[in-house]
C-alpha cells in the first residue's frame, strides 16, 4: 500500500534545531507536509556532531540561512510565515520573545498560524536542560552510565508530531491558529510512567521479578526473552523441558546454546526471544 500523505499541502517552517525539531519534522514531510528549515549563520548544531544524521533528517526541507537578529532576516521569516500553516520552534520562551516570536505576537501578525513550542519544561519556565537531565529527574539514568539513546528527545519529537497533527485538525474547524506546547520534562515524564506505577522497578513483574521476562546469558552473548502472557510462558518452559521455571533454572538452561541458537529457537516456537545487539552493531551479540 502507498503511504498516505495527510499533510500533503501544508506548508511547516521550523526553527528547531538539534534533534527533537529535526525528528519531528521528518515525520510531517513524510506524512507530505512541504517544510522549509530556518538555520542561523552558524547552522544545526547536530550537523557538526553527526552530518550523516542530520542530512538523513534535514532530507526532506528547504534550508534558509537567516539571522534573525537582523532586519532582513526577520522580514524574510515574516514572509515564510505569511504563507505557513504551522511554526515548530524549540527555542526557550524568553528566546522566542526576544525574537518577536511569542504566541502573542504570532497569533496577532498571522491569525490562521498554528505553532508547536518544543520547550524544556512546561510554561514559562526557561531553565536550561538536555535529555540526560531530563531522563535523570525521573529515575531513567542508571547511575554511573549514559542512557543509550536520547530517549527523552525522541519521544519528545513524537509528541510534538501528533500535536502538530491536533492544532492542524483544531484549525480546520474554528478557522483559527492554535498553540501547544511539547515539553520535553513531560516526555521523560511519561516514558518513566511505568516504573511510577511500580511496574519495572528492580523486583517488580517487568523489572526482573518474572523468569518469562528477563535477559539471559547464552554461550556467547546475551539473549531477552519476553515470554509475558501465560500462553508464551507455558510454552517457553514445555518446549524448553524446564519443570521448575526460576530464573536460576532457565539461566542454565540458555547458558548451553548460542544466542543465535535462541533466536531462531523463538521463530521457530513462536515466541518472543531475540538477541541483545551490541550497542554499536544491530548484527553483533553482546559479549
């Protein structure tokens, strides 16, 4: 089937730089939305870290080189947005009013302009922050280690996608431009939903407590079996022959085979078993 387009027809300018922006707006140009991305004189930050990366998201937009702390700047934006359908910006507040680009001003200069604001934290507050501050505020950084990846901007860049797609839908029945705001605390603070709930907690059912979902050491690397539902549970231990299932029993028990092994083990019993890559290869068992 081909990808449907939703958006197709509407007209985003971005402001966002780093990652959640940049995610986000490669999610609206794939559902069709034409985009055209505001970088200042000195670029995207994420093009000096990773340029691979940042060209994979910036694919898809129309890049303009603008100074928007100059005359000629803000008016080539103000043309932008006269024909725009949505703003995403991920500046701090104080950074957007300093700018002139507050909802107040916006919504009185373009009254159809819808806006997302990707902003740290929620309201006013311009406190400075990063995904790993973010995350660590919620008992998601274990200590003395770095998340794997930037789970905070990631979820972050969905929420302000499917807000994106809210305000749109909100316009089209009052006729009227819509604000909302994405913060990213409240990203890190749903991703640590489950473990407020006590779900994933060390000990808990999802935090090691059941056999049937846990992470196992093969013969050579690392397997994670997410035998959750008693249909997959009783299987696992059947077909495994394993009559007392405690961890200590399946342990031994994965420890005889390869990881691969187990892998195909789980196709093959269709159960939910696959290999822990390496952190740096998906093709690569953790050793």
């Amino acid at each position: 089937m081909a990808p449907i387009k939703p958006l197709t027809g509407t007209r985003v300018v971005t402001t966002a730089l780093n990652v959640p922006g940049p995610m986000a707006v490669e999610r609206l140009h794939a559902l069709g939305a034409t985009v055209v991305k505001v970088e200042p004189p000195a670029g995207d930050p994420l093009r000096r870290a990773n340029p691979a990366w940042y060209a994979q998201l910036a694919a898809g937009a129309a890049i303009e080189t603008l100074d928007l702390k100059t005359a000629s700047g803000r008016s080539r934006l103000d043309g932008l947005l006269a024909d725009a359908d949505l703003l995403l910006t991920a500046q701090r507040p104080a950074a957007l009013a300093r700018l002139g680009l507050s909802w107040d001003e916006l919504r009185a200069r373009y009254p159809s302009l819808c806006q997302i604001a990707i902003v740290g934290f929620p309201g006013a507050a311009n406190e400075p922050g990063h995904d790993l501050t973010y995350l660590a505020a919620h008992g998601l950084v274990p200590p003395g280690s770095l998340p794997r990846t930037l789970f905070a901007d990631v979820a972050s860049s969905e929420l302000a996608v499917s807000a994106a797609l809210a305000v749109l839908l909100e316009r089209g029945r009052t006729g009227r431009g819509q604000y909302l705001e994405v913060p990213i605390a409240e990203a890190a603070a749903r991703l640590a939903a489950p473990r407020r709930a006590g779900l994933t907690l060390t000990g808990a059912l999802l935090g090691g407590g059941f056999p049937g979902y846990n992470v196992y050491r093969a013969r050579d690397g690392w397997i994670a079996v997410a035998a959750l539902e008693p249909h997959f549970y009783e299987r696992l231990c059947r077909q495994l022959g394993v009559l007392d299932p405690t961890y200590e029993a399946l342990s031994e028990r994965f420890a005889r085979e390869s990881a691969e092994h187990w892998e195909r083990f789980g196709r093959e019993y269709d159960l939910p078993i696959g290999i822990v890559r390496d952190e740096n290869s998906s093709d690569e068992t953790r050793t």
